[in-house]
C-alpha cells in the first residue's frame, strides 16, 4: 500500500476503492491492526446524526442507509459498524445520550475545542472526549480513537479579528474577550502593543488552542490506555466557500482592482499564519508517540481544491445544496439535486462536487477525507 500524498487520480481511485471495507471484493486488503471498536469526537465533519441526520446529502434511494460521513467510513475499513451518535439533541444547545452501547460516536454539529456554550457542554470537544472516557474506562489496544476539531473555532477567529479591524469600541472588546479564552491577560496586553500585534495575538491563541486539544486528548485517550489515536489537524479553512465572503469583504474594503486583491491575498496568508502555528504545536505535542497519527488535513484539502481533476472533482467552489436553495443537512436530498440539475449538468452532477453547503463536503469530500485519514492510518502501521 502506498502512504505518500497522491498527485494522480489513479491514486485516488485506488485509495477510494479501499474504502469499501469488509465485503468490497475477490481482493481485500485487511488491516493490519484488529479494532473492533473506533470511538469519535469531534464537529460536524463527524457528527453522525446528532440533529436526525448528516450534515451532507441525504440519501433518497435508501434513506435507512444515510451517505456516511468520513468517520463512518474509516471505521468501515476496520469491519466496524456504522457508528450512531452518543448524543441526541433535545434543543439548539441541550442533549441527552442516547443510552445504547454501540454508540460511540460522541461529536456534534457545530462543536469547538472552546465552545461559547461552555466546557461542560457536548459542543465543547475536551467534553465529548472526557465522556468518552468516563463511558468506556479504559482503552483497550482494539480500540481506534479518532479525534476531529479546530475548524469552527479557526472561523470564529476570523470573525472576531474582522470585528475589531473594523475598529468599533465592541469590536475591539469582542476580540479581546475571545483572545482570553486561551490567552492571560499580561501576555495578550503586551501582545497587542506590539506592531501588528493584533494578528501577533491570533497566532499566539491558536497555539494555545493546540495545547489546550492536545491536552484534552492526552488526559481524556492516552493517560486511558488508547494507543491507536488519529488526530485530524485543522484544514485550511481560506480555502472553504464559507470564508470567501470574508475575503471579499477585505478586498473591497481595500478598493478593489489590485489593491483590494493584495489585501485579500495578505490577509489569506495572515490566516494560514494562525492555522500553521495550531498545526505546527499540535505536531509538536504528539512529537514520536507512535500512538498518535496526525492526519494532514490542511495539506490534503489543499491539494485536493488545488488540483480537483486529479481527485476527479468538478467543482470546488461552488455548493451543491444551493443550487436548490437549501443547505446541507436533512432538506438536501440526492432527489431534490436530481431533480434541479444546473444547466448544461445531467442528474447526479453534485456527486463530483467538493462542497455540500458553504462549509461542509458531499458524500464525495467525505470519502477523500476518509482516504486522508486512511492514508495516515495506513503511514503508522495500522491499515
């Protein structure tokens, strides 16, 4: 099996054909490592239904077989069953467990490594990993622990940085309030007084924040027992359709033309500075531990929106779901997409998309993310 990052799309129908598990064919490959039980935390690229259904394309054909997401996917590989969510919700923030066994799927929609709902709440990721511990105990060496988080909390730190660029008093203070959340407040003070000391302080909390997951991890999983770990770092998220109205507004805010388009590209590297520096000390933190593999998120979505006919994508900027005027989730159906069809496009046209809404892949992204995780799986021995 190949590990290295892969630059043709025979690469790519290669690892996607391995997707397919136990039962894909005269020639499976079987891990190498028996798990018989893979345990998630993490947001919506792993939730599992918390909200009655994925955050992706709903499956019209077979709505009892929902297109998994990419967890669900990799603990397929492992011959695991399809993994129902830990936590069902009873409201926008309140959940209660499910209270079945099985489920041992505990991310959530929306979830953060710090969660404005608080530390003690399911939308905080150290909380989904701290009742994981308490549910299982101890981890035994068939268990696979994979662990999902950082987007939501990347997009907030752009929202708040662009708030107080906008120089309002509440701005300013927003961003402030947010910076402290991981950061004293002596250091973030001399922080900010230093030039550019505004996006200094981002970069300085998102270090922080990798400290802060790591050390939820090593706490909630190692100090458990687990030693089978995959730990997605944080994806690019300048790249995401979510964040272009972001970069739009810094564009004409600066003019337009040339200069507006330097100012969107200067502040995209200035985001890619703060995502870098959480990646950089995640690798850091997990160093040699040859428990822990770091998938590589960032690089691969970037390769992937980078050169899309090479994972054979159609398209990477534009969501599906929209097209239809829904986002994804249980609104966003396979037949409502075939049925509306953009023009010169046949049914089936989202299947090559990279984007379900805004923010969130198609059954499609889900099986590249999948084929990432994999592949780290596969670097460290274990698949």
């Amino acid at each position: 099996m190949k590990t290295g990052r892969r630059p043709l799309l025979a690469g790519v129908l290669a690892a996607l054909a391995l997707l397919a598990g136990c039962g894909g064919g005269d020639e499976e490959i079987a891990p190498k490592t028996p798990i018989s039980r893979v345990v998630i935390a993490g947001d919506s690229l792993a939730d599992s239904g918390v909200f009655g259904a994925r955050i992706t394309v709903q499956n019209s054909a077979d709505p009892a077989n929902p297109f998994p997401v990419f967890s669900e996917i990799v603990a397929r590989n492992f011959g695991v069953a399809t993994e129902c969510p830990f936590f069902v919700a009873t409201g926008a923030s309140t959940f209660a467990p499910d209270g079945r066994p099985a489920c041992t799927n505990f991310a959530v929609a929306a979830a953060r490594i710090v969660s404005p709902a608080g530390a003690n709440s399911p939308l905080a990721v150290p909380f989904q990993l701290a009742r994981a511990g308490q549910a299982i105990g101890t981890y035994t060496p068939t268990d696979l622990v994979l662990v999902d988080g950082g987007g939501n909390d990347a997009a907030a730190l752009v929202a708040a940085f662009l708030g107080a660029a906008g120089g309002t008093p509440a701005g300013v203070q927003n961003f402030q309030a947010f910076l402290l959340g991981q950061i004293d407040a002596p250091t973030l003070q001399a922080t900010l007084s230093r030039p550019n000391g505004g996006a200094l302080a981002a970069g300085l909390y998102m270090q922080r924040l990798a400290d802060t997951y790591y050390n939820a991890i090593q706490t909630h999983v190692l100090d458990r027992g687990a030693t089978h770990v995959a730990v997605l770092n944080m994806p690019d998220v300048t790249i995401i359709p979510a964040v272009q109205p972001a970069l739009a507004a810094v564009s004409a805010q600066a003019g337009g033309g040339a200069a507006g388009a330097a100012a969107a590209a200067q502040f995209q590297a200035t985001i890619r500075q703060w995502l870098d520096a959480f990646n950089t000390q995640l690798a850091a933190r997990a160093g040699s531990d040859t428990r822990v593999a770091i998938v590589p998120f960032f690089a691969d979505l970037n390769e992937e929106i980078g050169n899309p006919a090479a994972f054979a994508l159609t398209n990477v900027t534009v969501p599906a779901c929209t097209q239809v005027g829904v986002g994804a989730g249980a609104s966003c159906t396979s037949a409502a997409l075939d049925a509306a069809p953009p023009a010169g496009l046949a049914p089936g046209w989202w299947r090559t998309f990279a984007f379900a809404d805004p923010l969130h892949p198609t059954p499609f992204g889900h099986q590249l993310l999948a084929a990432s995780v994999n592949r780290a799986l596969a670097r460290a021995g274990w698949l």
